[in-house]
C-alpha cells in the first residue's frame, strides 16, 4: 500500500478483536491507532484515544459478538470519542454485525432489534458502516449512512477452490438459504441441492429430505454464521444418510454459541471452515478439522479504497476477473 496515501488514515481496534485489526493494519502498512480502553469498577467503559486525529479519516474495527452488548457499547463509546476529537471522517467497521438476525416482527409485541442499533450507532455521528456478510441484506437499509457490505464467499470459495474436490454439490440447509448456496455454486462450481424441511410443530421443524443428488459426491455446505449449530447438523445427518462421501461446512461467522461444539463435534464432519470475523471461543478451538480463513486483506482493501474514495465493488468484479481468468 501507498504510505503516502495513507499519511491521514488512522484504523483502531476495539476489543472483541484485536487479532483482526492487526492483520487489517498490516495489509495497509500502517500500524494500529493507539487507544486505551479501561474498564471501572462498576462495569463502566472508558475509551481514551492516545493518537491526534483531527482531521483525519478514523476506521474502528468492532464485531459486535459476545459478550455483544459489551461490544456494542464499547463501539458506540469509541465512535462517540473520535468525534469529540474532531476526527474529519468516522468509519465503524462491523465484520460481525449482532442483533442482525432481529431484522423483522416474527410475532406480536417483538422489537425490532436490528434496526434499533442500527440507530443506536448513528447516533455517534459516524458517517458510514463497513459490514460483511449481514445475516440479511435488508438490514443495510436500517442505516441513515451509507453502508459497505462485503461478503466472506470470495475468500472461501477461493480455498474450496484449491481442494480440488472432483464431484462436489453445494448442499443448502434450508430454503431460506438458497440464495446464498447458488452463489457459492456460481463461485466455485458444481450442482445445488436443497434439503426441504416440514414443520412439525409450532417451534420445531425437521429436516425430511434431499432435493438433489448427493450420494458418492463431496458435500459443500456454507452459510453466513453458526450460532448453536442445530440446523447445519441435522443437515450434515441427512447428507451421510443420503450416501454424501465427504462433507464440508463453511461460514463466514464463527460463534459458536451453546451447544454447537458438542453437536459439531459428533456430527462427523468431515472439514469445518470459518473466518475470522469473530475471535474463537476456547470450546472452539478444540473442534477437530477446523480452518480459519482470514478477511484481513478483504476489510483493508475496502479500508484503503474508502479512504481514497475508490469503488468498493471493483475488489469484487477484480475477483470475478481473476476466477475467469
């Protein structure tokens, strides 16, 4: 990267993921933004910022991932600290976005979460969002400020890629994703199938079959996150059932949330990939076959041409050239 370009960018870290923000700084060649974060007694955050940003394009990398409304006030702080100091442009770089999955009214009397922090980080006069991969495409529309939404599938469609995998089939969990299963199929090659889930009571659906052809053939399924792990293991269950001869799980978000290490554990996966887009919980790390791929290079390239006031979505029709290429 220019240094000279980069003379008036400053990129800080919170602290849900500071491993990130050091790979981000890396790939731009500038080091992390010096900042100090105390926490009181009582539970209160205290930012201080430690370098002079007047006048300069400020980016804070913040997943808002659990402990998540830990992280989500210690953004709102930061974001409210760079502008006191008269930073000249606010960017809240959010490679995981909590609260996503909250985006609409499932039932009477339910808010709708998504876009309350939507609002919650406008407040902060920040001037725009840098997301990947919202669990929902809409919730980008819950921000008054112009929002960057990157998406994880070039970097993992990249690795499937170099697997060689001779007969693969991207395998969706469920009809809600298939969209985002086509695009993998797009991006890496092979057929689509999709497994069809009958309700069986007001809370509880199961997973009956396979719409497609997976046996003797190498199962690819990716999805945006892994929470609790419940639908991606009956899917994985299903497949080995079907005569699927190796299965592979991606996403983009890594969380990990009770009790999806047990289930992910004994679920006979054959490879499981994630980003790292949220830091690995210490029950994760002890997850047989996983692979950590990172969006270090993705997030700075967006950083480097935001702050240079560049298309975002040329790093994507770039990518697409070099595919084709």
């Amino acid at each position: 990267m220019d240094s000279q370009a980069n003379d008036n960018l400053r990129v800080f870290s919170g602290t849900s993921n500071p491993g990130l923000t050091e790979k981000i700084s890396d790939y731009l060649g500038i080091p992390v933004g010096e900042s100090r974060i105390d926490q009181f007694p009582d539970g209160e955050t205290l930012v201080r910022v430690l370098d002079d940003v007047r006048g300069r394009d400020c980016f804070v990398v913040q997943s808002t991932c659990p402990p998540v409304n830990n992280n989500l006030m210690e953004l709102l702080i930061f974001l409210d600290c760079l502008h006191r100091a008269s930073a000249m442009r606010i960017t809240a770089v959010l490679p995981y976005f909590g609260y996503a999955r909250q985006d609409r009214k499932s039932e009477g009397r339910t808010p709708i979460s998504a876009k309350l922090v939507a609002n919650l980080i406008s407040t902060t006069h920040v001037d725009r969002i840098l997301a990947m991969d919202l669990h929902a495409e809409q919730v980008q529309g819950f921000f008054d400020i112009p929002v960057d939404h990157l998406q994880a599938c070039p970097v993992i469609s990249a690795y499937f890629r170099e697997l060689h995998l001779s007969d693969r089939v991207i395998l969706s969990p469920d009809v809600g994703n298939v969209k985002t299963a086509n695009v993998y199929a797009q991006e890496i090659g092979g057929e689509l199938a999709v497994i069809d889930k009958r309700r069986v009571s007001g809370s509880e659906a199961e997973a009956t079959r396979i719409i497609g052809d997976v046996r003797g053939r190498d199962v690819l399924m990716c999805d945006d996150m892994i929470t609790t792990a419940g639908t991606i293991c009956s899917a994985v269950k299903l497949a080995r059932d079907n005569g699927a001869r190796s299965i592979r799980i991606a996403a983009t978000h890594g969380i990990f949330a009770d009790p999806a290490v047990e289930r992910l554990g004994q679920a006979g996966i054959d490879e499981l990939v994630v980003t790292d887009t949220v830091p690995l919980n210490d029950k994760a790390k002890q997850l047989p076959n996983l692979k950590v791929l990172s969006v270090s290079s993705l997030l700075g390239e967006a950083i480097y041409r935001i702050h240079n006031n560049q298309s975002i979505s040329a790093i994507f029709e770039r990518h697409k050239r070099g595919k084709n290429g």
